[in-house]
C-alpha cells in the first residue's frame, strides 16, 4: 500500500507510476475522497472542541445554580451533529482505504518502460542450451511416455489442470523439495518453516492479493479462509504487526508447500502438461530488508534462485521485468527463465521481487532502528527457489535421450538412490 501522506502531497508521481503500469485507475477519484475524509475529519475535531467547551460550561453553570437548560439543548444538537458526522467519516474513510488498496506500487527507477513482456530486458544468461540429433519432445509427451505424469486419472479425481505424478514422477517431485530447501538451508542460511496452507483474508491483504485478485484465489466458502497462491503470504505474514529490531534484518526465511491458483483468465494457455496448474509446488524464499540495503538483497535472493538452476545444470536467463509488466506489489522484479528445448524457448521458473515497504505497511511489518526514538517500516522480498513441477518440465526437456528415457542431474542423483537414467 503506498503511503497516503505521498499521494497527497506528490500526486503527481502515483500518477506517473500508473501510467509507466498502463493502470487505468481514477486517481483524482481517491484525492477526492482524501480531501472529502479529511475536511469531515476537521469539522468533526472542531465541534469536539466546542462540544468539550460547552459541557464545562454546563457544569459551571451548575454549580452555580445558574439555569444550564438552552446550553444543554445546544449541547444534545451539538452531540447528534457529531455522531453523525462520525459516521459519514468512517464511511468515507472505510471507502478511501478500500481503493487505496487498489493502487499498485510505484516502479524502482531502474524499472524499463514498456507495456508487456516483449519489453522486458534481458540481464544475462547462463548454461548452454543442449543439442540434440532427435526432435526434443515436450515434457508431456516425455511423462507419457514414460507413465509419470497422468493427466486423465487427474481429471477423473477432480478435473482439468491437476496431474497425479505416479513412481518415479513422485520420487523426483520429493527429490527436487529435499535437494532445494537442503540448498537454501544449509548453504545459503535461509530458516525452513512449513506455514499453513489456508489463511485468512487478512494475511492475502497484508501482501497485496486482496482486495484485486479475488477471482485469482480459491475462497473456502462460509469462511474467512482462503488457499494459498503461493507461501510468500503466510511466511510474509509470520511477522503481520510485528516489531522487529535492526539487528535482525537481513532475515530470510524458505518454506515448501503446495499452491493454489484458479487462473482466472489464463483459459487456453498451457493446457497440456504441467506448466500451468491449479495445484503446484514450489519452495519459496522471502527475505525481510533495511530499506538501505534492499537492492543489494534483491540481487542476492536472484543468486540463490539461479544456484538451483546451475546445480542442475539447466541453461537459463534473467531479466528486468517492465513497468507494464511489473506485479502489483513490485517495485522491481527478475524473472529466471529456464531453457525448454520441446518449445525451443525460455520460461519463466522463478519471479524475484523486492516491494520496498509497500506490503510491510499493509501488513504492519516495522522495526526500531539502533538509538532512535520511532519504529520504521522494513523491505519485503520474495521468490521462488524454485517452482518444483516447472524444475520438473525442465530436467525431462533437457535430459531426455533419444531412447526415450532421461538422464538424472548429477546433483540429484543423491537423493535418488544414485539413480542416473529416468525412469528408475
């Protein structure tokens, strides 16, 4: 949520981030309302004021002896003006920071400019993409084959974009969690917490899903709850109208669990295979920033994304997403995108973010800097490290042999038996 204080006083950079965002929202609507909400706040304060003045009145009159029964009329039409105005206000203010919700973050100036993914910019790239002397065939046609991925029983069970992984699709599915949360854990220092995977409206607000994502969610319905799109919302949320101190930033914490996605308006996008589900897993990274050093943090959590990918061996790029491009919450995003030789292309396999202090004022997430007197608000950050069904797609792509099967990355065999060839 951007601070008020700043639309209010430098209108004229929201409305520049909106447009960098190709956003369609009526700012002058929301000033308004903010100008609306803090006259009725004035003129409320002020016959408070009188209201306090005429009941010492009142007593003193009373005391003594003197008749008080004009005053305390005055003082009965006085009090209803104020209820009422009380309540124009809180309708008013409950109004304004309903759509303040809605506006999106402001982009970091290092942001490019552009409308949609075309204009993203490339950072850099690592790995080479394999060659084959065969046609390289598309992961679902690889887990077919081999009988890992079974998309019809998925759909008997509950219906179109689930899978059910069968042998040793699930053993890799298990193998690929343990290898990256073992990754993050042990080497790059992050603490494993498994958070649930249902929370409240609350915590989706605290990060930017609600109020504007709504049809993106699967809502428990007669409840306050809510299935998780992704862990960055209850790990974010561990810290909801907390206080920390300074010297715990820079914190980082990882977490494995399923996710849940209606995909609203993705209808015809990635319908075969397992690119694009309604249930997934992916072990996510979230970091919690000083604001001096949140940028170097961002850069940071990219490097922990991209170490899964080069134990792997995987080819891939990073790059810049655009202003128009750019999450909600974002104020700057790299996406990895990971080599897929069946669509002779790069995909996304992880989105890292840095929010600046956008989602830690919705969800009043503060630390008290050394020696001063006020708490300040910290950086929020997060990403995937990685989407594990989408490492998946990438491991069968890139490993698959012209016999059919597919070779096992090296660092995974550890945690195959020392299986080397899929399926084992």
């Amino acid at each position: 949520m951007l601070d008020s204080k700043l639309l209010r006083t430098s209108p004229e950079i929201v409305r520049r981030a909106l447009h960098l965002r190709r956003a369609t929202i009526d700012l002058d609507a929301l000033l308004a309302l903010d100008e609306t909400r803090r006259q009725l706040t004035t003129e409320v304060e002020t016959l408070k004021a009188q209201r306090n003045q005429a009941s010492q009145e009142v007593a003193r009159k009373k005391r003594a002896g003197e008749d008080a029964s004009a005053l305390m009329a005055e003082l009965g039409t006085l009090s209803q003006r104020i209820k009422e105005l009380d309540e124009r206000c809180s309708a008013v203010d409950a109004q304004f920071q309903e759509m303040l919700l809605t506006i999106p973050n402001i982009p970091h100036a290092s942001v490019p400019e552009g409308s949609s993914d075309a204009d993203n910019t490339e950072v850099r790239r690592w790995g080479i993409p394999p060659q084959f002397s065969f046609t390289p065939k598309e992961h679902w046609e690889i887990g077919a084959l081999l009988g890992g991925l079974d998309f019809e029983t998925a759909a008997k069970i509950t219906g179109s974009r689930f899978v059910l992984l069968r042998g040793w699709a699930a053993r890799l599915e298990r193998a690929l969690i343990s290898f990256m949360l073992d990754v993050q854990t042990q080497e790059h220092g992050y603490q494993e917490v498994l958070p649930p995977v249902i929370v409240n409206r609350a915590s989706l607000i605290g990060t930017g899903q609600l109020p504007k994502f709504e049809e993106d969610l699967f809502h428990l319905t007669g409840t306050d709850y809510y299935l998780i799109p992704t862990a960055e919302v209850p790990v974010t949320n561990i810290f909801r109208d907390t206080t920390l101190d300074e010297a715990d930033l820079p914190m980082g914490l990882c977490a494995f669990t399923p996710c849940f996605r209606s995909e609203a308006g993705s209808y015809g996008k990635d319908t075969k295979g397992i690119i694009r589900q309604h249930q997934f897993h992916k072990v996510e990274l979230v970091r919690l920033a000083h604001p001096d050093t949140s940028y170097d943090e961002l850069e940071l959590l990219v490097t922990h994304a991209e170490a899964i990918l080069q134990r792997l061996g995987l080819a891939y790029r990073v790059v810049t997403l655009c202003s128009g491009d750019l999450g909600f919450s974002a104020a700057k995003t790299y996406d990895i995108e990971v080599w897929l030789p069946g669509q002779a292309t790069y995909r996304e396999i992880s989105s890292c973010s840095n929010f600046e202090d956008f989602q830690a004022r919705r969800a009043g997430i503060r630390f008290r800097p050394k020696g001063a007197k006020k708490s300040a608000l910290v950086h929020t950050l997060n990403g995937s490290g990685l989407a594990i069904g989408r490492t998946m797609v990438a491991i069968l792509e890139n490993y698959q042999q012209a016999d059919g099967t597919v070779r096992v990355p090296e660092a995974l065999q550890p945690y195959l038996g020392g299986a080397t060839t899929i399926p084992f």
